[in-house]
C-alpha cells in the first residue's frame, strides 16, 4: 500500500507529454509540458487517501477494516481508470491547450506521451488494488494495535501476593476483581479488598502498630 502511494504521488508530478503551442502570425511554437497532475487529480488524492488507509487498517477490526480494504481497492481501480482517460489523444491536447495563459495559442499538432509517468502511476495504482483486495479477504486474521485497556479485553492472569503487587497490577492494566465471581475478589485472600468495601488494603505507616507486629 505503501508502495503504491508513493508511486501515485511520485507519478503526479513527472512529466506524462510535451506538445508545442503555436499562435497566429509570425511567432514560433512554444515547448509546452504536461504533468500527471495537470492531467487528473485522481493520483495525488487517491495516493494520500492509500497512505491514510494503511493507519486505517491498523487501527479498524474485523468488518470494519474489511470495508477499509474495500474503499482503497475501489481507489485503485479508480486510478487506474483516470489513467487510461488521461493518457488519450484528446486528454493530452486538451491540457496542452489549456497551457495557454491568453490569446489564440492552441497545440500544434499531436503532443508527444512520455512512458515513464503512466508507467508509474498503472504500477501505484495496481498495487493499491492489490493491497485493497488482500485486505478484504485477509485481514479478519491480521493482528490489531493493543487492546489491554478494552472493556471486553480477557483478564490476564496476574496473582498478587502484597499490597505492592496489587498496585503494579494495577498499573499493568489488570483488574484483580475480575478472577472472583461475581466481580469481587474474596475478602482476606491474597491481594483482596479488605471487609468487602471493594477497596485495595492501604499498606501500613511507619510506626503504626500493625508494621511493629509484622517486623
């Protein structure tokens, strides 16, 4: 997908044809240069929209990232489409005349294509299409970003045996209340709430009794 973006966005800005631009009376032809981008839009869009779709597919799951591959292999067959439409005898005199800043200037006879723009853009825009089609069909297998902060994410099995356990637990992204039924840990097992309140035990101060009589 990448590859194809960068083809696409590379390809808007080379030269697709060169054409002369001959006006009335004694004046000689101007050179005149046509780019991708003169010729359609599509390729810029469409390669900016691919360069999108992959942050797009990293980030959607399931059905969703299954529509994302199937928008940019439509984009990819769109662009490939804007290239055969871009590149035909008519296209290319066209743009050469609207090369024109004033007067009566018009294209001088047929402009001239130049291979290595189009080329550029069919491979960009194929490999776009091809990078959409495999999304579709096999991206329901893919991995995702991270999902340990999600609600219905399965809790990791992640014992604690201390109130500082619990805390570091805790930061991993744990919920301890989740491995007893009913959503609460068992009051007095290891790393449970203290009474039943649903509060984590508050580790004992320096100086307290209950720090005397476990040292």
């Amino acid at each position: 997908m990448a590859a194809g973006a960068g083809l696409l966005l590379a390809s808007a800005g080379r030269v697709w044809a060169t054409g002369d631009l001959a006006a009335a009376g004694p004046v000689a032809p101007a050179p005149v240069e046509v780019t991708g981008g003169d010729l359609t839009g599509a390729l810029a869009g469409i390669g900016w929209a691919a360069l999108a779709g992959i942050a797009g597919l990293y980030a959607a799951r399931g059905w969703a990232r299954r529509l994302v591959g199937a928008l940019l292999a439509a984009g990819g067959a769109y662009a490939l489409s804007a290239v055969a439409g871009a590149v035909g005898p008519g296209a290319l005199t066209d743009a050469v005349d609207g090369a024109a800043s004033a007067g009566t200037a018009r294209a001088a006879g047929a402009p001239d294509l130049l291979a290595a723009g189009p080329a550029m853009a069919v491979a960009g825009a194929a490999l776009i299409l091809l990078a959409g089609v495999l999304a579709l069909v096999r991206s329901p297998a893919w991995p995702g970003m991270g999902n340990r902060y999600d609600r219905d994410a399965a809790p990791r099995a992640n014992p604690t045996g201390t109130p500082a356990d619990l805390w570091k637990s805790l930061d991993a992204g744990d919920d301890p209340t989740l491995d007893a039924p009913g959503g609460q840990a068992p009051a007095g097992s290891a790393g449970g709430v203290a009474d039943g309140d649903g509060t984590p035990p508050v580790p004992p101060t320096e100086g307290s009794d209950e720090s005397k009589e476990k040292r």
